[in-house]
C-alpha cells in the first residue's frame, strides 16, 4: 500500500491516493505512514487544515518508515504552514518552527548521544 501511495504521489495522482485510502479497512488507514501519505495528499490539493490534523495524529505514534535525517515530515508541515498563512491573507511564513515530534532531521549542532 505505501509504496503504491509514494507511486500515486510522486505521479501527482492524488484523486487516486483518496480513491485507494477510501477502500482501505481503518486498520491500514490509520498506520502512521499512510496517514502522512494521506496528508500529503490532502496538502497538495488544497487542504491545510485537514492535511495538519492528518499529520499531527500520524506523528503521535511512531512513524517507523521515516527514518532519522528524511524530511519528509517536516517538508509536509512546511507546507501546511505556508498555505494556513495564505488562506488566512497573511505573509508566507520566512521560518517555521517544526514541532519535535515532526523533526527527524540529525542535528549536527550536538555531540552523538545527545
């Protein structure tokens, strides 16, 4: 199922990313990275608000798939950020603060271990 959604996505095919995940039984559409690969879909076209809930309760478990260092998480949520803020007539956010639980970029800053 995910590397069918990463397919779908990738080919910009989000009307059957929807179609896929509405046949999907709620035990497989509420594993963490199809809900990050819903949100993304949901993102791209147009839906800031629901992509946001749809990450954040991904994020709450542990998202296996994503490995320390990708960016997708936080790509996402960049993302989400800059459309709320054109929805709502505001600027384009300049920085955005990525919630931890999002953050899977290494941190060069810090020693290892910490």
């Amino acid at each position: 199922i995910k590397d069918s959604l990463k397919a779908m996505a990738e080919f910009k095919r989000y009307d059957m990313m929807f179609a896929l995940l509405e046949l999907l039984p709620e035990e497989i559409r509420s594993r963490p990275m199809v809900q990050v690969m819903e949100s993304l879909a949901l993102v791209c076209t147009g839906k800031p608000v629901e992509a946001e809930a749809v990450l954040l309760n991904a994020a709450r478990d542990e998202v296996r798939d994503v490995r320390e260092g990708e960016t997708s998480l936080s790509q996402i949520y960049r993302e989400i950020q800059r459309q709320k803020a054109i929805l709502a007539g505001e600027p384009e956010p300049e920085k955005i603060a990525i919630p931890f639980i999002l953050d899977l970029q290494m941190n060069t800053d810090q020693p290892a271990g910490k």
